[in-house]
C-alpha cells in the first residue's frame, strides 16, 4: 500500500507539472502572437496622426482681415463699405488732383503780358482793364524736384485705387451689401473699375515723360488734363454710390 500511494503521488506530480507548463506555453505563444497585432495598431495610429497633422498643414491659411472687412473661404474677403469710407475715397482723390494739378502748373509756367483794353471813366478819364494775357516767351523749363514731387503724390494714390479694384475684379474681394444694392450699384461699380483703369494708364504715361529732363512738357500738360478729367468722373461716381447708400441707410443698419 504505501508504495502504491506513493506511486499515485507521483503520477499526480507529474500531471500537474504537464498541465502548468502546458498553460505556461499557451499563455506565452499567445502572449507572441497578440505582441505584432499591438504593434501594428501603434503604427496605425501613428499613421493616423501624421495624416492628421499633414491635413492640417494642408489647409490654406486665410490671411487676417483688414478693418471692415471678414474673411470668406477661398481667402474671400467682404469689404464693408460704409458713409466714412467712401469720404476717406473723396479725400483721396482730392490728394490725387492736387498733384495732378501742381504738375501741370509746373510744366506750363511761362512768361505772360497782360491784355488791357481802355475805358473812359467819368469825364474823360481813361484807364487801361486787363481783359488776359498773352505769352511772350517759351515755356520756364520745368524743375525735377518740383516734377517729382507732384509725382509722389500721384503714384502712390493711384497705386492703391488700382490695386483695391484688381482685388474686387479678380474675386479675392467682395462687397459686404445686400444684393438688392449691389443690383443697384452695377453700373456705378462698372464705371468705378473702367475708370480707375484709365486712370492707372494715364499715371503711366506720366511716369514715362518725367523720368529724365528735358521734359515734354507740353505732352505732360496734355496728360494732366486728362487725368484731371478721369479724377472728376470717378469723384463723380463715388458721390452717386454715397447718395444710394445713404438713401438704403436703414436697410444696412439691420443687416
């Protein structure tokens, strides 16, 4: 009997050795076979984020508005146009006409005589009233320094008009009006970009007669004529939108 317990004892310490090393090896074989799947989660993951962080990178950085306007998609700006801002418009083009005219005064100075005529006062008395004048001499040949001057301020305001009305053309900015009023501004806003383009060519024409001395003079007063013309139609046209805006000043308020 007792070695036939013991025999039994040792049968028993043997299964239940194989039955733990047989869980072991299982537990490890899985343990193994679930270590690449983690893995290959982890790199999914990370593939995951590095798509995200490149779509991120992706999206266009729409550039911050300027005063009175907000940013549409597409890099979309709405332009508010207020009362105030078509004033400023005014001023502007007030600056631009200044120089517009000391030009031309500079390219036309030129010696002159006066034009009398003679008128009996009284009793008998008679004086000479200037009636014109009459020039007696060639044209005063113009300074660069004053030519330049009047330059600088014509360049720069005509730069900023053509650059504003490129923007709008293009479809990188839009006004912020109702549709009803921009229906109504149409052909305000067509007269607008026409002009200020005539406007932009003329300003080159300048540029070009008053590079160097010895100017053209005559061509560069004919040029101040002209955009002192193109100034007055496009002043001209801003006082027709500043009339509608305000005549639609109640509409605006409530949008």
């Amino acid at each position: 009997m007792p070695k036939r317990l013991l025999g039994n004892s040792a049968l028993l310490t043997l299964a239940f050795s194989y039955t733990c090393f047989t869980q072991v090896a299982l537990a490890q074989s899985a343990s193994s076979s679930t270590a690449p799947a983690t893995t290959g989660a982890s790199a999914a993951n990370a593939t995951t984020v590095e798509i995200a962080s490149d779509a991120t990178k992706a999206v266009p950085e729409v550039a911050p508005s300027t005063t009175g306007s907000a940013p549409l998609e597409g890099g979309v700006q709405k332009i508010h146009v207020s009362l105030e801002s078509l004033k400023t418009v005014g001023l502007d083009l007030k600056n631009l006409l200044k120089g517009a005219s000391s030009l031309y005064d500079e390219v036309t100075i030129q010696p002159v005589s006066l034009i009398t005529e003679p008128e009996v006062i009284g009793r008998g008395m008679v004086i000479n009233i200037p009636i014109g004048t009459q020039p007696v001499g060639p044209p005063t040949p113009a300074r660069k320094a004053r030519v330049d001057l009047a330059m600088s301020h014509i360049t720069p305001t005509v730069a900023m008009l053509k650059s504003n009305v490129d923007g709008f053309v293009s479809g990188h900015k839009q006004l912020d009006l109702p549709d009803n009023i921009i229906t109504l501004l149409k052909p305000q806003l067509t007269a607008w970009v026409q002009t200020v383009d005539t406007i932009a060519d003329q300003e080159s024409q300048l540029e070009a007669s008053t590079k160097t001395a010895p100017y053209d003079q005559k061509s560069i007063a004919d040029s101040c004529v002209a955009l002192e013309k193109s100034i007055k139609d496009l002043d001209e046209t801003r006082r027709s939108v500043y009339k509608v805006l305000r005549k639609h000043g109640k509409e605006l308020n409530q949008q």
